[in-house]
C-alpha cells in the first residue's frame, strides 16, 4: 500500500499481526455462529408455534425456515468475511477498522449469549 | 505505570464502548422482533384474550347507545360494575359504532399508546441529557417488559393511562416553567387519572415535586407556586369531574369506581409477584435501587424520577388485590426503564461505568426476554390454540337465548351485540364483602332461566372460586349438567333438557359416519391392531369421553378405567357390536375418571349418543407409568349371546395390559391372521369415517382425520 505521496506505508508487523489475527477470529467464528443464529431462530420460531410433532404444520415449516437461515446467513458471513477484510485493509491502522473490530467483536458474543435467555 | 495503564484504557474505552452498545442494541432488536410478533398474533384474534375485555368492550356499546355505565345499585340484571372512568371505553365508542362489537379497535389503541409511552419515556431521558443512545434504550427497554409486552394488546384500560401520565410527564419535564406546559401536562395527568384512578398517584406526585425543585434561581415561593398551580389543577378538575359524573349518574360512579373497587388484600399476592418481579427483572430493580441513592444532586432529573419510583411502588403494591393481575405493574416498569434510562444517561462521561451499564442491561433485557417467552407468549399461544374449540363455543352462545352467564369467554355474548348479564368477578367481590344480596340470582340459576351457563377453569389455579361464590357454584351444579368442555370452558345446561338436541354433534362427528367421534384427537392417534389410541391435548381427566352411539353400557366389577358399550352393529346389520372406551384413568395412581354414573359392576345401563363417560386419562397399563393424555376405544364383535368377549388381548383385564402383548400386524396380512385379528377387534374406520393411521402397513402416530378430508 502507498501513502499519498506515492511512498510504501509503514506498518507496525505487532498492529498488522492483531488485525489478520483478529479478522481470521471474526471470520471464522461468524461461520460457526451460523448454527446459533438458526437454532435462535428456531427456538423463537418454537416459542410461537401452536402445534408440535412431527406431522404438525408447524414442523415443517420449520424446517424451511432453518433451511432459509442457514442460506441467508451463509451469504451474510460471507459478505461479513470479504467485505471487513477489504474494510480493515483498506482502513488498516485508522480508528474506524478497530472500531468495525469492536461492532463485529460485539456482535458475535451477544449471537453467543443469546441462547441463555431463549 | 498508573499512566501507561490510563493510556491504554482511553485507547480500549471507545471500542469497548462501541461493542457494548452494538450488544445491547442487538438485544434490544430481537425483544423489540419478540413484541412484535405476539401484538400481532393478539391484535385480530377474534375473541377476548382477557376477562377484562368484554366488561370494557360491554361498556362501550352502552356508551354509544347513549346508556349510563354507572349504575347506582344492583338489585336488578345486568349485574355488572364499570371499575374504571369513562376515558378508555368512551375512546372505543366511534370504533363500535361503526364497526360493531370488536376487541381489535381497543387493542390497537392500547398497542398504540405502548408505543407512545416509550416515546415519551425516551424524550424525558432526552430532554435533559441530549443523550440519544439513553433515550432509545430507554423507550425499547419499556418494550421489552414481560408486564407490557402481554398488556400492550390488550383491550384494557392501562396502556391509554400510562401513555397519558408520561405524556404529562414529559411535557411537564420538558416545560416546566410556562404557564402553557404546565395547563397541558395538567390536563393530561387528569385524562390519565380519568381512564384509571391508580394513575393519580406516581406521576402527579413526580411533577409536582419536579417543579418544587425547579430553576433553583427563582424563590421558594415562586417555585412551589408552580407546583402548587399544578396541583390545584389536576386535584380540583379530578374532583370537579368526580362530582358532577358522581350527580350525574346517581351516586353510582361511586358506588362502581370505590365501593365496588375495594377487594380483599392479600400479602401471598404481593410476595408473589415480587419474586416473578425479582427474577424478570433483577438488574431493573438493583438500578431503581441505586437511583434512589444516587441520583439526588447527581442527575439533574432526580426529582422527577425518584417520586415517580415511589410512587409506582406503592401502586404496584395494591397488586395485593383479590383479582389483580400484571397491569398494576405497568408503571412499576415505566419507572424503572426511565430510571435506568436515566442512569445510563449520566454515566456517558464516565465511560467504564457506561460500558458496565450497557453490559448489564443487555444481559437485563435477555432476562427479560426469557419472561417474556416463557409468560405472555405462552400464556397468548394457550389462548388462540383452541381455535376450533373457539368457534364451537361462539356457535354454542349464539344458538342460547338470552340471559346467558358467563366468565372468562364473556366476551362471546360482546361480539354478538348482546348485554353482559353478570360480571361474576365482580359481583362475587360485592357478595363476599356483603355489600351485594345475591338471593335473585340464586333463585334465577335455581329456577334454570339460563339456557347456558359458562364456568371458566384455569390449568393449576381455580379462579372460577373467586369469580362464583360457592352458593352460585353449588346452585350451578345442583340444577345444571355439564355439557361440553371446550377451551377450558365448561358449558352447563339446565338438568333434564334436551342437551343432545343442542350440542353440535356433527363437529364432534365425521360427515356420514354411522357412529360420532369418542373422544378429541388434537394430538392425533395411534392405530395399532384395529384399536385407537386417541390423543386429547390436555391434562388427565379434562379431555371428555362420549358414547359413540346409542346403546347399553356394561363396565364389569374388575374394570377400573374401562367400559364398554353395546350397539346395534350399522355396518353388519342384525349384528351386535360393542365400541370399548379404555385408559380412563390416572397413569400415577389408577385414580379413574369414568362418570359416577357408571359405577363398577354397571350391566345393561342405557346410555345415548355423546352423553359424557368420563374423561381422558394416562394410564399405560400398570401404576407409576403415566404415558400421554389418550383414550383407548376400540370396535368389537359382540359374541353369539351379545355378550362382551372376555378374552381380549390388551383390553381386559387392565392390570395385565402391556404394549408388548399386542400383536403387530401389517396392513396387508395373511387371510388366516386377519380372521384371527377380527375375532377380537374390529376395523373402525367404517364405523368412526376415520382415515386408518398405518404408513406402509406399520402402525403410526397420524393426525386423526375424516375419510373425506383425505385428497
């Protein structure tokens, strides 16, 4: 990467670590968490649900519902993966990629507890 | 050191900062997607979500038909109190009048003023802080509340007095010292008090010693003449409109909104709604705590927000009352949602605190969440689940004459335009205190002038004890027959009517079939060697057994969950047949649930079709092994004699019954294995015009279904 004068920027190698460590961790996790957000949404989804067993209406639609998470937030991690990626290299070392680490940092640990209370 | 520490801390802060309120917005979504869904499910459910519905509902078409709601006495029908002021019934009148009797019209207006009382909360935080991160947190945290989530579509009178007191609140917070603000925020806290009397405590306290304490500058005098002004306002209108509405009506506003209104304290109440208080909303709480400590001289509205906080303390506590409910809790949660709002908003310039506030209010609103999904969303689901139950008690109302007594689906007589007779609770309140001679009554319920009477049962707590006296429950029992059990409603008929003529015994029946249903199988039914398990939703011994068809009843001396009824056969004609109704008995201790009627050793009782033989019960076979709530019937050929066969794998006797010993036979067997199969069980489907439940000849669990609903 060049400054605006055309010159290589310097990067401090322990800042450069932390911020492929860090983007890899979010990444990563936000792939796993994928499992969580659709068991989230089940479990609300069974919360409202008049009927169960496995004839019922309900479980069916279901189904397609977990189906549908898993797509949609397939493609939300994916854009999560590549879009902070190009965010953070472009914006490396400035206080906005550290705080889009935060946001993301945030999001995946309240995606976390949110289980405990559903 | 110390230094390179505080460094480090200011560069983490902000992101730390960052993150928690991504966290607590994250939250604060979902509890908002939460409320959403059930006001949606609640908003156009048909019928009343609430006792308190159709009394209100009630008194909004007396309303538009130019009736007063106050009546001075009660020695005549219709028994009914109007509790509250007009406000709230009187904002349903155009909504009556030109769509007719319907409980969406006040549910959207209590919905609306939900959403209206977090705005107005959020704009108190705002005013004064500038801090909209607080305001927002404040208004979605009321949202968020298990108390408002379930009251919120509910055509009840709280929600319009709460989004009237912060209105006022929030105009006397914003404006304190112009004449305009303070005749505004008067005339609202007044609306307030005038769609429920609990709500002249906490917020006319909280403005008036807001302004007691406002612009420092000016002299005492001129200050608590402010305060003063206010107060004069709103008690001298209040009373104004108490008097002339107490002229007006007789002496009866009174008699409705005091006399009427005074139940039985209990302190079990209150510590129990303390504990659900305590475990919903634990941080809440700790926050109200530390407000009232720590906001005086720090926070600029702690004049505001401390009475306020003891003010909806107090009225939370009269949730004491015989017959209260959730709503006496509402501004209880506006005051602590502004309190921590509040809190929140203070600490922005102390951001560790800040970050420690976030933090715990998201974990507060998963908290929160977790009531909400465990109370209000089940308790709606448990509401609107017996749909068709639903329908076959409206049919059930609109096919009685008049009077009609009712509790809990009152509500029913509401939608069809017709006058409340009684409103049990009330009057029973009335009768216990000996302000009420229900001698009329009693002699009215004697004398069988209800064509039907509808006693409500709550699972787990018998309500219908504080909504009857026991002189009407008895007077009940004694001269009416339960009838139907529908939506946990028990429908009685005068004794020695014709009950079947009137009972809706083709929706109990498959279109065609030769024999009615035994039994509901909302959960479905289990086939297996020509006998039905069928599977009622509820507990044991709610779930009522009819007799299929006419006949005579036989239930032998060793039958403790079992009896059997013989018929003339209508698919075999000049045959007999018996239809056999097992399992009618508790699965923990045997306990059965067949009618007294048909005590052990019965032989030859007559019975005719749909008259009641018990209820569902969980028996599998031996004590201790409870299964689910189910009714056992199967089909059987009658011996040469017409006698019951007494030899019959896995019906009798009882005690030596065990899955294991029912052969399984596929769908297709062997002529021979068929024969065999016949000699002790019939196929019912011919009988019942049920679909056989075997997949690919295994029996399974299948919805039970009629012949012709099967494409």
């Amino acid at each position: 990467m060049l400054d605006r004068n055309g010159l290589p920027i310097k990067r401090d190698p322990g800042l450069v670590v932390l911020a492929v460590a860090l983007w890899m961790l979010t990444s990563v996790v936000s792939f796993l968490e994928i499992l969580t957000v659709r068991a989230i949404v089940l479990r609300i989804y069974a919360h409202f649900a008049m009927t169960y067993g496995f004839y019922a209406r309900e479980y069916l639609a279901a189904q397609a519902l977990g189906i549908g998470t898993l797509v949609v937030m397939a493609i939300v991690c994916m854009g999560v993966a590549i879009g902070c990626g190009e965010y953070h290299l472009n914006n490396f070392g400035q206080p906005q990629s550290w705080k889009l680490f935060a946001w993301t940092i945030a999001a995946e640990v309240a995606i976390l507890v949110l289980p405990l209370f559903i | 050191m110390n230094q390179q520490v505080k460094k480090q801390g200011a560069l983490i802060g902000p992101f730390l900062e960052d993150g928690a309120k991504v966290m607590l917005l994250m939250f604060l979504s979902l509890a908002m997607f939460i409320f959403a869904l059930h006001a949606l499910l609640a908003l156009f459910h048909r019928y009343p979500l609430d006792y308190g519905e159709a009394p209100l509902v009630d008194q909004a078409v007396r309303l538009a038909a130019g009736q007063s709601i106050y009546r001075p006495d009660l020695s005549s029908p219709p028994y009914t109190i109007s509790n509250y002021p007009p406000l709230y019934p009187l904002s349903m009148v155009p909504f009556v009048k030109l769509f007719g009797p319907n409980f969406w019209a006040g549910r959207i207006i209590s919905l609306l003023c939900t959403l209206a009382s977090g705005v107005f909360l959020a704009l108190i935080v705002y005013a004064h802080s500038q801090d909209r991160l607080a305001a927002v947190a404040t208004g979605l945290l009321l949202l968020a509340i298990p108390y408002v989530v379930g009251w919120s579509p509910l055509a009840r009178v709280d929600m319009l007095a709460l989004a009237l007191s912060t209105a006022g609140l929030y105009v006397v917070a914003r404006w304190p010292t112009t004449w305009r603000g303070l005749v505004v925020s008067a005339l609202l806290l007044v609306a307030a008090i005038c769609t429920r009397q609990s709500f002249g405590l906490a917020a006319p306290l909280a403005a008036f010693v807001w302004l007691l304490t406002q612009d420092r500058r000016q002299a005492l005098r001129l200050r608590s003449g402010q305060a003063l002004k206010l107060a004069a306002l709103v008690g001298g209108t209040s009373l104004a409109l108490f008097l002339a509405l107490n002229v007006v009506t007789r002496g009866g506003f009174f008699y409705n909104i005091v006399t009427a209104n005074v139940n039985e304290f209990d302190m079990e109440r209150v510590q129990r709604s303390w504990r659900e208080l305590r475990e919903a909303a634990s941080i809440l709480l700790i926050i109200g705590g530390v407000s009232l400590f720590l906001a005086p001289g720090r926070v600029k509205t702690w004049s505001l927000l401390i009475p306020y906080l003891i003010g909806a303390c107090l009225s939370a506590a009269t949730i004491g009352k015989i017959g209260s409910n959730v709503n006496y809790l509402v501004e209880l949660s506006a005051a602590l949602t502004l309190a921590a709002g509040t809190l929140l908003a203070w600490s922005r310039k102390r951001r560790w605190l800040r970050v420690l506030m976030l933090i715990l209010l998201a974990l507060q609103v998963g908290q929160l969440m977790k009531a909400t999904l465990d109370g209000p969303v089940e308790g709606l689901k448990w509401r609107l689940q017996p749909k068709k139950e639903l329908k076959d008690l409206e049919w059930i109302v609109e096919t009685a004459d008049d009077p009609v007594l009712a509790d809990e689906f009152a509500g029913m007589l509401t939608l069809q335009n017709r006058p409340l007779y009684i409103q049990p609770f009330e009057v029973t309140q009335l009768a216990n205190t000996g302000l009420w001679d229900q001698t009329d009554l009693l002699a009215s319920i004697c004398n069988q002038e209800f064509p039907i009477i509808l006693v409500h049962h709550f699972q787990g707590y018998p309500v219908y004890k504080e909504r009857w006296t026991p002189e009407m429950l008895s007077a009940i029992t004694e001269n009416y027959a339960s009838t139907d059990f529908l939506a946990q409603t028990i429908v009685f008929r005068p004794r020695g009517s014709d009950i079947e003529g009137s009972e809706p015994a083709s929706r109990e029946a498959c279109p065609g079939a030769p024999w009615r249903l035994p039994s509901r199988g909302d959960m479905g039914m289990w086939w297996i060697t020509y006998q039905l398990g069928i599977m009622g939703e509820g507990y044991e011994n709610q779930v009522p057994v009819y007799a299929v068809a006419d006949g005579l009843l036989t239930r032998r001396p060793d039958w403790n969950s079992a009896v059997a009824i013989q018929h003339d056969d209508p698919v075999r004609p000049g045959e007999k047949v018996w239809s056999f109704y097992g399992d009618i008995a508790s699965g923990e201790n045997g306990e059965s649930f067949i009618v007294p009627d048909f005590p052990p050793g019965s032989e030859g009782v007559p019975v005719k079709t749909g008259q009641l033989l018990g209820y569902q019960g969980t028996w599998s076979g031996s004590p201790g092994r409870p299964i689910w709530t189910h009714l056992h019937f199967a089909v059987v050929p009658a011996l040469e004699d017409g006698s019951f066969p007494s030899e019959i794998v896995g019906l009798v006797p009882e005690e030596e019954f065990s899955p294991e010993d029912i052969p399984l036979l596929p769908e297709e067997a062997e002529p021979s294995s068929r024969e065999a199969e016949i000699e002790f069980a019939l196929d019912p489907s011919p009988y019942l015009g049920t679909v056989r439940s075997q997949v690919m000849g295994v029996p399974t669990w299948l919805p039970l279904r009629c012949q012709e609903s099967v494409p």
